[in-house]
C-alpha cells in the first residue's frame, strides 16, 4: 500500500465538491478535502494573475494515480487543471489502511 496526495484547484467551491464526490464514488479517491480561500498567483498567457480558489487535497493510493489524474483532467473545468501528486513518505498506518480500502 502506497498512498498518495494529489493537489488542484478550482474557481468554485460547489464544482469542487461535484468533482470530490465523482472521484470518491467511483473509488479513485479515498477523502477530498476542500480548502476554501487559497489565493493563486500565478502567470498565464504572458500576464500575472491572481485568483481566489479552493484547494481539493485528494488522498488516493499511487495504483489508483493514473486513473484519477484522467478522471480528473475529465471533469475539471479549467483549460489546464493543476494536478500535483506527491508520495505519503508516513504517516498513521491505520489512516493508510483506510485509504487503501476505500480505493478498492
């Protein structure tokens, strides 16, 4: 079992919550966790922006990875969504069990 955290982004809070609920049904996604009032600077189309967002922290397994960077470049409604997957180097052995059960 190897768990995994995947970062994005969204401009809407209820679009990131039709997308956590698509990816924890289909079992690609253990939790989502939504994090209103991220603020994004960054650069696109050669100007700097800033953007108010929420962050879904997606916890997931790395079997599981590919298919839900797909399912989630699918459903995200940006032109190009951030999807960040970084490895769990520890954590609490029963919390992981759980993630790996429930992306089963």
């Amino acid at each position: 079992m190897s768990a995994v955290v995947v970062f994005s982004t969204f401009a809407r809070r209820e679009v990131a919550a039709e997308v956590a609920r698509a990816l924890v049904e289909e079992r690609l996604a253990a939790c989502v966790s939504l994090a209103p009032g991220v603020t994004s600077i960054y650069r696109w189309n050669d100007a700097i922006e800033e953007s108010d967002e929420v962050l879904a922290i997606i916890k997931t397994t790395a079997d599981r990875l590919d298919a839900l960077r797909a399912r989630l470049v699918a459903l995200h409604p940006y032109e190009l969504p951030e999807v960040i997957a970084l490895p769990v180097a520890g954590g609490h052995a029963p919390y992981l069990a759980w993630i790996d059960a429930q992306t089963r």
